[in-house]
C-alpha cells in the first residue's frame, strides 16, 4: 500500500491581520452574523487597517475568512463610562486611536455561524491578549453584547439578566463567552449600540487585566485639553401673566448660552416661584402645591430647550409633588434628550416653614457627554460631607443652583462653593435669582452674584475666578473650564487634599 498523501485532507486555519482584499468577505460576514445591523462599510474597515493595523485580526478557514475582531487602543480615564459605541469608535473610523494609550479597547468580534464550534472565537481573543501583552497594554476593555436579553426584558431588568448570566443561570451566547474567557464585568451601559435591538441597546462593559503589565517610562496620559463652556444664569424674577412669558423668558437664556456654544446652561434654585405670579393664591403651602401643576409643562420645555439648542441645562429647581410630599427637585436636561434628577437634601427653616417641603436622601453623580458632574441645591453646598461624597463618585463639576435673599446668605453659598472647589479640586457653578416678586409671599427681594469657581494653584486663575456676575441685576456669565488641568492638577498639585487625606484616622461614611 502506498503512502497516504495527506495534504489531500488538510484544511489549513490561518490566524492573520486583516487586509484590503478581505473587506467584502467581512462586510458579507457582518451581514451574516448581525443581520438586523448596519454592516461595515469599506471606508471604516480601510480606516482600521491604516491607522491600527496591528488591532484587526481575521481567521481565514480553507481560504474563506470565517471570523474577524477589530480593537483600537484608548485611555480609558478619557472616556465616559457610560459611553456608546459611536463614541468610542469614532463612529466606527477609531480616529481616535491613541498609540500611547494604556487599554485594548474591543470594538467587535465575528464568527460565522457555520463555524462556532470551532474555537474561532477564543483564537481571536488570544491574540487580543497577547498584543495587549506585546504592547505593555493595562487590559481589554471591551462593551459586549447581550444578545438573549429580549427573551427576559418583560421579566428583568439588564442588570438581573447579566448576573443570572454570570451565575450560569441563563445562556447568553456573547457574555457568557467573555465570562469564560476571563472578562469581569465593570457596568451595564444604555444605548450603547442604537441598532442592537436583540440586546434592547444595552451592552456590558467587560475587562481583562493584564497581570504581565510592566509600568515603564510614562507615556502621554492625557488629551492636550478637555475644555467645557458653561453659562450661568443671574434670572431675573419679575412679574409674568402667563407660562408662555415664563417660556420665552428661559427660551432666551437658552439661545444665549447656545449662541456662545456652551455646554451647560446653569438656571438658579426654585426660579419656577415666578410662575406664582400670575396665580390667584397667596397663602404659601397652597401656592407650593398650585406650583407644582406645572412640572409636565416645566419639563417638557426644558427637555425642548436642551435638544433645539444643543445644551446641556441645569434646569435650576422647582417643587414637586410625590405622593403627597413636596420635594425641591433639580433636574439635568441633556442635550440628547435624556433627563436626570437630584432631590435638594438638606432643607432650610424657611423652606420648612413657610411650604412644608421635604428632603431628598441619595448623592447621585450624573454622566454627561463633558464628564460626569454633580448638583447640590443651595443650602446643600454647605455641608462638605455630600461634595466629597460626589467627588469619590466622579464628580469633576459641582452645579449649585441658589436663590438667597440677602447678601449673608448669598455669601454663605459663594464662600462654601469655593470652598468645595478647593476642598475636592473640582470646579463649582453657582447661578442664583435676582429682582423680586412682590405679590408672592416668602419672595419678596433676591440677592445673587453667579459665578464659575475653581481650585486655588498656579494652574488656574488668580483668584480661583473663572468669572462671575455683576450683582443683583440681570444677566450671565460665560467662561471655560478645562477637565484636563483639572485632572493634571490632582496628579500634580502643589498641595493634593483628596490624595492625601488621613483615611487611617477618618473617612466620610455614605450610608446608601
């Protein structure tokens, strides 16, 4: 018997980089496995390999391309946590890519469905691992899918869903591979991907840390500059016969901040009392509760505002009614269209007294598309436990919406907001009403002087100023702040108070 030729049956595995001649077989690919997504498109794919051609591998299979990834590299301290695909890829081009980064940021995965069980998918996550180890790379962070959450959405939440998962519960065909391959979950993130509707646009943030990371001579850690402009409101409160004079009132200030391209719009504390102007009612618990008949309409101005105007704004605070309670609220208007809240904690006497209102009781740190930033009402800014507590959380903008009387208290929120700034090295905004409301009882005279505060060093103005307003009348000032000397600075500082607080012999409890 002669010798058996087997080359006749070998059926050759190539892991390899990818190149222009396999882009249709990966466009075909992503069709195949993603069928109700929008596929790659030439360009993007053509954008991969010359900016990171190291970061795109394909299996080819007896020469057809079974699998593919594609990864870029990133500082991942530059990027919101809850990020979306568009914004970590650059809308898919990875123009962002950053050679001196410190993470392997996965941007997708493919394998044919012909050919699941054949690994495809693990050899493309090891030789992500080892160019994350070749490049001396922190980890992998990837954002995964979960592509069998729309069986379980009527019953649990994305959250539920990903531990029933990790528990190997249920089965999801992404996140339990990444289970297995050593991923830890760090968070689940909304709309991350629009068109994923098998995953209902939620994804998991996945990390692999690279245990063989060796610091070496310090790569360029940040971005030349993150500046944010933001607009703070020095609100007039006068006399108006409707809501619609109240709307093109803040209409106004919208436009303004919009016009010079700001990125917040900061509104003062309870500004909506203007609207008891109008109203009949004079006893103040009552005129309390007639007020907040308006929240559906403040709302959905202010969300209107923020997406015409491109602006994110802090829509000062108005009082609320929730089962049965009146609650001072501030909420965060997105540009995006999103909307977030944050209940004033600490109430003063006069609040108490003249309208009943009650307190809040959690800190929430919002993400915005400029960082994550906090709201703390007024009186809120004076209690330094709940600005740290924010800061712990991310904070790196503290907005305080006020409205004070006289100018005792208005310098007990200035004096405290440029405290906190210094305290916990961020940047704090403070925006407070002006003028007065003769017919409405308990807001008689206002007095305010807005402005933008910073921490005290060399790297920032004189002062810790970035502005402020002319006092008592009418008006707004627009300045930038910068979240990269912000970062800079808590590395660097002359002096560090979050680094070097004496947690040996004390520490602010967060009771949750």
């Amino acid at each position: 018997m002669k010798e058996i030729d087997v080359s006749r049956f070998e059926k050759k595995i190539i892991l390899r980089h990818i190149e222009e001649k396999d882009f249709n077989d990966i466009i075909n690919l992503s069709k195949l496995c993603f069928p109700n997504m929008e596929p790659w498109r030439r360009e993007e794919l053509k954008s991969h390999i010359s900016i990171f051609p190291e970061g795109q591998f394909c299996v080819e299979y007896d020469g057809q391309i079974i699998g593919s990834c594609s990864s870029l590299i990133i500082n991942f301290d530059e990027y919101d946590d809850q990020h979306t695909w568009d914004e970590i890829t650059d809308q898919g081009y990875i123009t962002n890519h950053d050679p001196d980064g410190y993470n392997l940021y996965g941007i997708e995965v493919m394998v044919h469905p012909d050919f699941r069980r054949m690994k495809i998918g693990r050899r493309l996550y090891e030789a992500r691992k080892d160019l994350c180890r070749e490049k001396n790379l922190k980890s992998i962070i990837i954002g995964g899918r979960i592509p069998n959450y729309y069986k379980y959405a009527d019953k649990i939440s994305p959250r539920e869903y990903v531990d029933q998962v990790t528990m190997h519960n249920i089965y999801d065909p992404v996140l339990t591979f990444q289970v297995i391959n050593g991923f830890s979950l760090k968070r689940v993130n909304a709309n991350y991907l629009t068109d994923d509707k098998a995953s209902m646009k939620y994804a998991t943030l996945m990390e692999w840390n690279n245990i063989d990371y060796q610091p070496s001579t310090p790569k360029r850690r940040f971005k030349t500059s993150f500046p944010v402009r933001i607009t703070t409101i020095q609100y007039e409160m006068k006399k108006i016969a409707s809501f619609d004079d109240f709307a093109v009132q803040c209409e106004y200030y919208a436009d303004v901040a919009a016009s010079y391209q700001s990125d917040f719009a900061v509104f003062p504390e309870i500004f909506t009392l203007q609207l008891l102007s109008f109203l009949p009612e004079k006893s103040p618990s009552q005129a309390i509760r007639r007020l907040t008949e308006f929240t559906e309409e403040y709302i959905a101005l202010f969300t209107t505002l923020a997406v015409r105007y491109n602006v994110n704004i802090i829509g000062g605070s108005h009082y609320v009614e929730e089962e049965g309670k009146i609650y001072n609220i501030s909420y965060l208007f997105r540009r995006d269209g999103t909307i977030e809240k944050q209940y004033k904690l600490h109430i003063t006497p006069n609040e108490r007294l003249f309208w009943g209102i009650s307190g809040g009781d959690e800190v929430k740190v919002f993400d915005t598309d400029c960082g994550k930033i906090a709201i703390q009402i007024c009186y809120d800014i004076e209690f330094p436990e709940l600005a740290r507590i924010a800061t712990d959380k991310g904070a790196n903008i503290i907005f305080s919406p006020f409205c004070t009387d006289d100018r005792q208290g208005y310098l007990r929120v200035r004096y405290c907001a440029q405290a906190r700034a210094v305290e916990n090295q961020v940047y704090t905004v403070i925006s407070g009403t002006v003028g007065n409301l003769s017919d409405v009882a308990n807001m008689d005279i206002q007095y305010a002087q807005s402005g933008i505060f910073t921490p005290s060093d060399f790297t920032f103005p004189r002062d810790g100023i970035v502005g402020e307003c002319s006092p008592n009348i009418e008006t707004v000032v627009v300045g930038d702040v910068d979240l990269e000397i912000l970062r800079r600075h808590r590395r660097s500082g002359s002096v560090n108070q979050l680094r070097d607080r004496r947690d040996d012999i004390y520490h602010v409890v967060y009771k949750q």
